[in-house]
C-alpha cells in the first residue's frame, strides 16, 4: 500500500506498520501451504492473566464504590473468569465481590462442565432445578458493604435483574457496570494482541483461497461454505461471513435476493473467526473480470479513507474524530453528508476482542480518548444503492508509535489481498 507524494507522511507510519504485518500474513500463507492450521501453538489466555484482570477490576470496584458485580454467562464472564458458557433460561453468573473470592452461581447439573474452563478460585454455589438461582445470587451479596450498590454487567438479561431486585430481603441500589468492564476490556494485553494475530492470519488466508478458486456461477452460498470450510481447516473457530454479490454490495449487510458469480460482478467478503476467544474480522472487494472506471475510482477513495483513518489515529484525540477525518474527505468528493447515501452510511471502525464489536467506536460522536492497547476495525466503505458497494476492513490496534495493523491494507481492486 506504498503511497508517495502528498501521502509520505502515511508513508512514514501506516505503510511501514502494514509491511510488517505484510510479512507475518506472507509467512502464514507460507505456513498454510505446509500445514493444515495456523493455530498449532497458539496458547489461550493463563490462568494468571485471568488473576490480573480480576486483581484490576476488583480495584476499581473499591475505587468506585461498588460491593459486588454481577456478570451473567458471555464473553465478560470467560473474560474475567475463563468460564465458556452460553444463555439459556437457566442462569449461570459470576458475582465479583470487591474483596474476597468470586461466587459462581450455575445449575447443579452444569457445575462439572463450568469447571473445565474455569481459570479462576471460585465458591461454585449450584441450584436445583426446583430452586431459585435468583434468590441464591441475593442471599450470596456481602454483608459487609451493604450500603453499596451492585453492579451488573451492561448486557445481562433484564428478567435477571428483575427477579433479584424482587427477592425478599433485597435492598440493594443497582447500577452499571458497563463502565468497569470497559476499563479493563478496551485495552488489550500482549497475550490478547497475539490471539488476534492468529485469527487475522486465519482469516486473510481463507479470503486468499477463495478469491483463487472463484467461479462463475457460484452463488453466495456456495462461496459461504468454502469460506467456512477453509476457515476451519486452518484453526479459525466459530467463522461468520457475509458474502455479497452484485447490487448485494450496495447493502452494508446484503439482501435476501438471490445473486451468483458472473463476468463483471462485485465481489465483497467481510468474514472472520475466533481463535482462543479472540476476534478477527477482515472485508476485501473486487471484480471477477475487469473493473469499471467508476468501480476503480470508488474503490480507491476507500482505501484512501483507510489510510487517513490511521494517519489521524494519535494517542489522546477522541476516536471519533477518526471518523470526522474520513468524512470530511469524502464529502470533498462529493459524498453524501451526516451518514446519509450514496457515501459511507455507517461508521469508519467498531472496536473489536472477544467480541466482533466492542467499544470504544470510530464514529463521531464517541470522545473516548485513543489509547495505547485500544483495537479497531479500519473500514469506511461507499455505498450506492441499486449499484454497488465497496467495503475495505482490516483491524489495528494502537501502540505509542502509532496504529499496527494485523494485516496489510489491499494494493488495489486487482490486488485486493
């Protein structure tokens, strides 16, 4: 993504940062070509980093003056806790006490399943299918800072909260929690930096495969499985992919129209995976035949919003004027205005870790100062509805030198890997 002229000074940061991821996604394609996975190797988060993030957010629970967190099953409960478990109408949670050892409150029958991924101590406190969950998360709150609130993760399910908030004998104030998870999740650790490493080179490898083994005809579905199918094969777990065909581009997220592979069609991919709990999510366009001139110059001004998305990206700016830069640039070219189309409708980047969208975001109107250990999404695509659409994502993160990418930005519509 070399850039010269007016563009050195990205020359100078972004490009030097993206041939070094360069050579990590040519290493793992030569990696790929020997091996089946990529991920041999890789190893998840300790049970002592698990420890840290605990020790971290049990401080800044005593800080704010919180007594207790309540974390319901998800991607902040196996990131303080290292539990895996998914939500059902049967409650399993944490509650992180500010002091003192974490309660994990689960069905009796699920407890040796809970077990295996557990990285933390814990006073596991099972209930009968007769019992109420809700009820032994109320009687295990502390006594001992009763006239402090509790928190509760920001995406518990309302009808948890409900039936503790009515137990008998409850009486505490419940706030949020949104802000404490944020405190320790946004920034990322080496650790968490190496997992999404691993994922963003799954990811590049299995859009690689599929855009040399394209075929006319295919359809969306077709392309979709093997996608997924080289995704697996090459260590990547829980793959997701929209694969957009044609008109479908001009749809951030598709259609349900059927579309297949021709001569001239606009092919977009924005697919990722997980590997050890941790995100990758990757999108590259272009055409199966030859490009138009209007196809070339849309597809060039979004790479040239990727670049300034990274030229701006400075430790301290709010994230959101990430997005002011890349707006303000394509309304020079007479895009449309405020998130309106045909231009970019949606924002320049998402957060990303455990989950494919986490805060902070590079929209606007987020002021969360840019740190160090933050990681983003890079991906202001155009859209033009009854046309097409070009949607370009790699992921960053930032360090004090600047933004790092984990793959290289595409080199153009012809090579867009």
């Amino acid at each position: 993504m070399t850039i010269l002229s007016r563009r050195d000074f990205f020359g100078m940061t972004a490009t030097c940062t993206a041939l070094i991821a360069g050579a990590r996604v040519s290493a793992a394609d030569t990696q790929a070509k020997s091996l089946n996975s990529l991920t041999k190797g890789i190893q998840p988060i300790t049970p002592q980093e698990h420890a840290a993030r605990l020790s971290k957010h049990q401080s800044l629970m005593r800080q704010r003056n919180v007594a207790e967190h309540l974390i319901e099953a998800g991607s902040s409960l196996e990131y303080f806790t290292g539990i895996r478990w998914w939500r059902s109408e049967r409650t399993t949670a944490a509650l992180i006490p500010a002091e003192g050892q974490v309660v994990i409150v689960t069905p009796f029958f699920e407890v040796p399943s809970v077990e295996e991924s557990l990285k933390i101590p814990a006073d596991i406190r099972p209930w009968h299918e007769d019992e109420s969950p809700f009820a032994l998360i109320a009687k295990s709150l502390s006594g001992e800072f009763a006239d402090r609130p509790l928190a509760v993760e920001h995406t518990t399910r309302y009808f948890i909260i409900d039936h503790v908030r009515k137990t008998q004998g409850f009486h505490r104030d419940i706030v949020s929690g949104e802000s404490l998870v944020n405190a320790c999740r946004m920034i990322k650790s080496p650790a968490e930096l190496t997992l999404m490493q691993a994922a963003a080179d799954v990811t590049i490898n299995a859009i690689r495969h599929c855009r040399d083994n394209l075929k006319s005809g295919m359809t969306a579905t077709d392309i979709r499985e093997m996608l997924h199918e080289k995704t697996e094969q090459l260590g990547g777990k829980e793959p997701f992919s929209l694969v957009l065909l044609n008109e479908a581009s001009a749809y951030p997220h598709g259609t349900e129209k059927p579309q297949s592979v021709r001569e001239g069609s606009v092919i977009l991919f924005d697919t990722g995976c997980k590997v050890h709990g941790y995100s990758s999510d990757i999108s590259r366009t272009w055409v199966y035949g030859e490009p138009t001139e209007r196809q070339r110059d849309v597809w060039d001004t979004v790479k040239r919003g990727q670049e300034i998305a990274l030229e701006t990206a400075k430790i301290g700016i709010p994230v959101g004027d990430i997005d002011v830069a890349v707006r303000a640039y394509y309304e020079g070219k007479g895009w449309a205005k405020n998130y309106g189309l045909p231009g970019t409708s949606h924002r320049t980047g998402h957060g990303i870790g455990m989950d494919g969208h986490e805060p902070p975001n590079l929209m606007r109107a987020d002021r969360t100062p840019l740190e160090a250990g933050m990681c983003f999404s890079d991906e202001p695509g155009i859209y033009i509805p009854g046309e097409f659409g070009v949607r370009l994502e790699d992921c960053w993160h930032m360090t004090e030198q600047g933004p790092k990418l984990f793959t290289p930005l595409a080199a153009s519509i012809d090579r867009p890997i």
